[in-house]
C-alpha cells in the first residue's frame, strides 16, 4: 500500500464446553472442546483472526445494487479445525441470517466485540477435522466501521473493496489476518451492463434478465485484505508477455483524457513484473494486472495479482513497481504479525529506487546518503522505531522510508552479490508463507555470515539516526 497524497448465549456455549453437549456428540470431545480465541495473537489487533481454525478456501457469492448500495449473499467457507471445538469466530461486520455447518443449522451470535461472528456447531468439533461453513448475509457496507476505520469505497455507480489493514469483513466472513492465507474463489452479481474484476482469472459470466454474474478464481492461496472485487463500467485490455497472462482495467467514469493515460499507465505492467523477475525471481503468481478506480482512494493498493490504484498518469511507473513488488514483498511473502509491516513497505519503495537506479535516475547508496543528511539527528523522523511501530503508526512515511534505506544500507555492507541473495532467497524459501523481521535478520546473517544485530537495531529500533559508519552501511 502507498499514498498517493503523502444466537447463542454464553451459557450454551459453556454449556457444551463443560459437556452437555447433545446426545450423539463423540465422548472424548466433552472434556476437550473448547470456544475458539476471538482473536489470533497480534498485539496491534487482538480481535483480527481467530483461534482453533485454519481456512483452506473461500468460496463468495455476492449481489451487489447500486442505487442503495446494497450487498447481500452467502461466503462458503472450508476449513480445518487446529484443536477441538464447542464454537469458533469468523470476522465479519454485515448482519448474518443463517449459518451452517456441514448442512446442519449452526447457532451463531454478532451481539459481541466489534467484527465477532460466532458460530457454534449442532456437535463440538475434533481437532484436524474439514468443515465447510455456509454463511448467508444482507446489509450496507458503508454503514459498518470498527477501529476508526469505514472503508467501505462506493459511488452510485462504481464500487471497489480496497483497503489495509481491513477489508474483508465488509464483504465476505473471514479469518482475517496475514498469518491465514486461503484460495479465493469470488462470484458477484451486478445489473446488467456492469462489469465485475477481482483477484485472479475470470472463468465465467453468466448473464440474466436484469444482472450479470462474473467469477473469478484465484490459482493461489492469499491474505484476506489482498482479495477485492470492483464493479462498474470498465475499459479492460489484456494479453500475454512471456507467457504470462494479464489484464488491465479502467474506470469508464473518469474524463476521457485521464481514462487513457490510466490505460497507457497500467499496460507498463507486464513489463514492470519482468523487470522485477529479474531482480527477486520469479513472479510468485500465474497472472497479473491492476485497475485504476474513479472513487479517488487516497492511495493504491496491492490486491494479490491485480493492484488497484487511483488515477494514474505518465510519471506513475514508479508507482506501479511498488505496488508490483508487493506480489512478492506482502503478497507472497506475508507478514507473520503486523509490527513487521517494514517487510512489506520498506521493501516495495526500495524496489521503486532500484527501478529509478536502473532506469536513469539517482543512484540508490547516493540517495540513502542524501536521505540520511536531510533528516538531522534531531529530526522527529528518527523517533519512530520501524521495527515495531504501534498500531496506530504502521502506515507512517518512517516505516516506508526508513525500511528502504535499511535495505539499501544493507546492500552497501554486504555488496551486491549477498544483499540480491538475501532478497530471491526470502521471496524463493518463504514463497506462499510468510515471514518476521526476526526471520529476515536471521536469513541475512545466513547468506552473509556476518553478526547484523546491530545493523538492524540501529535502522530498526533505535529511536535515533544510525551513526554514519560502514557497519550501518553509511561508509
């Protein structure tokens, strides 16, 4: 992500975790099955994700109206219980109607904290056990809002599902949290002479009397924040570039000047992702893309292989190579916990100052030194430890910044052949998993065979200007 302008009571429910589960219930689950965490363990969200599942694929069929911008629908959810179960959560804000588990009739309860789906099984269910999970729904997005956030981004005749660090729970239930990837599988329904983009490959359109319902399936597994769906009026090109499929799309309802620099903008995209592929390997994804929206954002957006940006013009190539990078640095590669947000940001704009480095422009140890000097010793720039920002800081221009010029000081004390293994060997060993800032320091004194804890503490958690030496990479 960049800016672009800098019915069940607790009672019940310990009911069958105590035991009194209904006859027929399996014996050994009565002492064992216990009420799934609200939340999966991040500090900076203690209520993203959840306790005791794992999701394996979502399954989403949507119906979406513009004139009261309204969404309804019902999200089949597969997943894998990780210990035995009397209830579980999804997160989801839209008022619920029906939940099934397996076909059966499951109870559930919204009435708690914030995005809390409840959901408790007609029977508790085992550890390791497959389920599959119908949630059916209706409401208005933009009526919903939790942490400060309302993001749901709509006009009377456009509508786009972008947003960081939450997105999901507007549109569909979900496991939401980075450590939780699962396949996306996303149907949705608009009047007749819209058109629908989502992650992934379209693999049907089915038109009705008065709608149109458009599929979209993704061969990869991704973070629920990177699935999105845009609907509206679109100008759409594609093709192939060394055998990679892509697909570009633009907002009808921008000026006809703006709609085709946007257009000209987006079809750099094949040619940014070899570029990339040249630098980090290969791309983690079997196709790619993007979109430019007219509902003026604020910012774009990694979306797994298909990032949504605002408008865009001749000099954003640069924008696109970050949001590029993502697919590699965010996408691919997810963050364990969201205090290590620098490995997504900090890399994506150091990769844009590697393509302006290559492409003409500033070198890159010439710009951190000159990064370095602008921002003095007592700049409040240096406060912010990027490493672990807060919650409330993991989107500060620091953590972007500051994490590019980690990346590039550590290219200049290790040499280029080290620093660009340390980079394909993240993106080729933790390709479709995810990864800490611990795990990176640990993988760059692998490569290097150097001791880099006091290089990362200096550039990462200590609240003051690294000292200009050659151990932080400054000499």
């Amino acid at each position: 992500m960049i800016s672009t302008s800098r019915l069940l009571g607790a009672a019940v429910v310990l009911a069958l975790a105590a035991g009194s589960a209904p006859a027929g219930a399996v014996e050994p689950l009565r002492a064992t099955a216990v009420a799934g965490a609200d939340g999966i363990g991040d500090p900076y969200f203690p209520l993203d994700g959840n306790g005791g599942i794992d999701v394996l694929r979502y399954r989403v069929h949507d119906r979406y109206r513009f004139g009261d911008r309204k969404l309804s629908g019902h999200t089949r959810v597969t997943l894998r219980t990780t210990q035995d179960l009397s209830s579980f959560d999804l997160d989801f804000l839209l008022p619920v109607s029906d939940v099934r588990v397996d076909g059966r009739h499951a109870l559930y309860d919204q009435s708690g904290n914030a995005h809390e789906l409840v959901i408790t099984p007609r029977h508790p269910l085992a550890a390791g056990s497959t389920v599959q999970v119908v949630v059916r729904y209706a409401g208005f997005p933009e009526r919903y809002g939790y942490l400060g956030e309302s993001n749901w981004l709509a006009s009377d005749s456009e509508v786009v599902a972008m947003n960081q660090p939450h997105m999901a729970p507007w549109w569909f239930p979900a496991n939401d949290h980075p450590q939780d990837k699962a396949r996306m599988d996303i149907s949705v329904t608009v009047p007749n002479g819209n058109r629908v983009i989502a992650n992934g490959r379209q693999v049907s359109r089915q038109q009705h009397r008065t709608t149109t319902t458009y599929r979209w399936l993704a061969d990869e597994p991704m973070v629920p924040y990177l699935a999105f769906f845009a609907a509206g009026e679109y100008a759409v090109a594609q093709g192939r570039h060394d055998g990679l499929p892509w697909l570009v799309a633009v907002s009808k309802d921008l000026p006809s000047a703006s709609l085709r620099a946007s257009m000209r903008t987006l079809k750099h995209t094949p040619a940014v992702v070899s570029w990339l592929e040249s630098q980090l390997g290969e791309y983690p994804f079997s196709v790619t893309g993007g979109l430019v929206t007219s509902l003026g954002p604020g910012f774009a957006l990694e979306n797994q292989t298909r990032p949504t940006y605002p408008e865009v013009g001749t000099g954003a190539v640069p924008l696109l190579v970050h949001e590029l990078a993502h697919q590699w640095f965010g996408d691919s590669v997810a963050i364990r916990q969201w205090r290590d947000i620098w490995l997504n940001e900090g890399f994506a704009s150091f990769m844009a100052i590697r393509y302006a480095e290559t492409h003409g422009g500033q070198d890159a140890q010439a710009w951190l030194r000159s990064s370095w000097d602008a921002a003095g010793p007592d700049d409040s720039f240096w406060k912010l430890h990027i490493g672990d920002p807060g919650p409330q800081q993991i989107f500060a221009p620091a953590v972007y910044d500051r994490g590019a010029m980690t990346l590039q000081a550590l290219r200049h004390r290790l040499g280029d052949d080290a620093f660009w293994q340390v980079l394909r060997t993240w993106a080729a060993e933790r390709r479709g998993g995810s990864g800490s800032t611990e795990d990176f320091e640990a993988l760059a004194e692998r490569v290097s065979g150097q001791d880099l804890s006091g290089f990362f503490d200096a550039w990462l958690f200590e609240p003051t200007r690294p000292a200009g030496t050659p151990e932080n990479g400054l000499g």
